[in-house]
C-alpha cells in the first residue's frame, strides 16, 4: 500500500516505480533513436530522463519522473505516437506536468546532459550505416 506523508502530492508506490524503472531502461533510448526528430519536446524528456537516474534526486521526484517517462514509452497510449501532428500531444503534456511538479530537481547538469546527448544522436543519425554505434 502506497505510503502518503503532508508534504507530499501523490502516494510513492514502490512496485509501480520498480516497473516504470524497467520499462523506460527497456525502451527510452529506443524510442528516442527512433523517433527523436518528431519529438519537440525532446530536450525535457531527456533532461527528465537525467534527473531521474540521478543519485541526488529525490525518491519522489524520481518516482514521478519515471512514471511520466514509461508513459512516453509505452507503445499504444491514448494518442498513438504515429498519428501526424498529434501522436505525442498526451507524452508532452504527462511529460510537462511531471517536470513541472519537480522542476527545482531538474538541473542545468540535467539538461546540459540532455543538449550533449541530442548531439550524440543528430550524428548518429547522420552518420552512414557502416559508420553508426551498435545500440
């Protein structure tokens, strides 16, 4: 049963964290590579991703975070992600709302990692096959 103290928003359910922590370590850097281009908010999801596996994170913002972070990965949510124009209007509003509930633990280290990593895979991307990173 989730535990609830006054300070906090929402209950911390440790199994659910467990999953959400499984799923995004699955499928996060997959569904990043493949479609990074067509996320706008990309730079936050990623600087999301880095505060959560920060050691200095909070437990609950890290709960928060991954939960909003195994949304955007879930293959079928409420708008799949291949609809044009609207697919990750759900991801960016659950991704929004999480950070925004966190903001003061996502760091400008958080999102200097999240700006170098959109870097790392703009030249993966551009690079020719024979030349790209195995994943």
């Amino acid at each position: 049963m989730p535990v609830m103290t006054g300070s906090e928003l929402a209950p911390y359910d440790p199994a659910k964290y467990r999953r959400d922590e499984a799923r995004v370590a699955r499928g996060f850097w997959t569904k990043v590579r493949r479609y990074g281009r067509s996320v706008p908010f990309l730079p936050e999801a990623l600087a999301g991703y880095y505060c959560a596996r920060d050691p200095r994170t909070p437990l609950k913002a890290k709960a928060v975070l991954m939960g909003a972070l195994a949304y955007f990965v879930l293959p079928a949510d409420m708008l799949p992600d291949f609809v044009a124009l609207l697919g990750f209007t759900d991801d960016a509003t659950v991704l929004y709302a999480a950070i925004r509930s966190i903001a003061p633990h996502v760091t400008d280290e958080h999102r200097a990692k999240a700006r170098a990593a959109i870097e790392r895979l703009a030249a993966e991307q551009d690079a020719p096959e024979t030349l790209r990173p195995s994943a």
